[in-house]
C-alpha cells in the first residue's frame, strides 16, 4: 500500500506547529491514524473536524489500532462517547461524537472529559468551538474532501498541534516521507 503524501512538514504556524498530507483512500486515513497514535500519549486531546464522509471515524479507528485499544473504533454519534480500555500499557482511548450537542463544554459536562482527560486520550469529532476549553494544549486535525464528488476518496488533511506539548513538533515524523 502506498504511503499518504506528506507536504509542508512541520511548518511552524502562527498559533501552532501544522503539517499537511494528502491521502487518497480509506486505508491510508487508517494508516495516518495508526502512525498518529504514535505521539499520542495519556492527556491529549484531539479534535476532528470535516464534513460528513470525510473520514474522521477512520482516522479514529486507526488512533485506536495503533494505541492498541480494546473494541471496534465506530462512529460514537448515537451514543455522543466511547471509551476504548488499553490491551496493554497504554492509555485508553475515549472517542466522542459532538454533532448533536450544540451547548458545547457545558452540555458535554455530564461526559467528565475533563476528567478523562488527564488518564486518556480524547478523540472529539466535531468538536472544534466546542472542546477548546478542555486544555490548550491540543490537536486539531481539519479533514477536507472534496464537495460534491463522493466518489473522490482524496483528502486534505491539516493538522495543527497547540501549546507546548506539540511545541517539540513530531508532526512531521508520523506522517513520514
């Protein structure tokens, strides 16, 4: 299987650090989550944006294959949170599913990210303008495919690690070459 094609590697941003890749199938999205994972590490939070279809689900169940999580990752929109218990020693991983909460953080209390947080890795789809106030450190990840065209399975994805704990970079190195 061809690797995703990684572009702009670890490019400082303004408010963070950003790397760009585009992939162009579902199993390199996976692929792209399975080599995420490897960053990944008890506390951080991960927020997912992208219209329906784009593929955050299949990021996600990549995070969790490469966390090395107990379950099916499936999209978590029926039931708003998941919790994926570790195989091993790693964190495990809570995956949420925000589009149906409009009352954001407040609504979203009754789930205890913030005390999931600190033991976990928290995947939010949808949770841009909803999630910031958990941490400041965080990754946001913006999936973007093209409109009108389901049968084009390529993707634009940005990532844009904030605050010190991805001030280190490492975007760059999951993505690969």
């Amino acid at each position: 299987m061809e690797a995703p094609a990684a572009h702009n590697q670890a490019e400082p941003a303004t408010d963070g650090v950003s790397a760009r890749i585009t992939v162009t199938s579902p199993e390199q999205m996976q692929q792209l989550g399975r080599r995420l994972a490897g960053l990944l590490r008890a506390g951080d939070l991960v927020l997912l944006t992208g219209e329906l279809g784009a593929g955050k689900t299949t990021l996600t169940r990549g995070l969790g294959e490469g966390l090395g999580v107990r379950g099916a990752v499936t999209s978590p929109t029926f039931v708003i949170a998941r919790v994926h218990p570790s195989l091993g020693d790693g964190p495990p991983l809570v995956h949420v599913d925000a589009y149906r909460l409009a009352g954001g953080l407040d609504e979203m209390e009754d789930l205890d990210l913030d005390v999931s947080l600190t033991d976990s890795v928290v995947v939010v789809e949808w949770g841009e303008g909803r999630m910031e106030e958990l941490t400041d450190e965080r990754l946001h990840v913006l999936i973007h495919r093209a409109a009108g065209d389901t049968d084009d399975e390529t993707r634009e994805v940005a990532l844009t690690g904030l605050g010190a704990r991805w001030a280190a970079g490492g975007l760059a190195e999951a993505l690969g070459d």
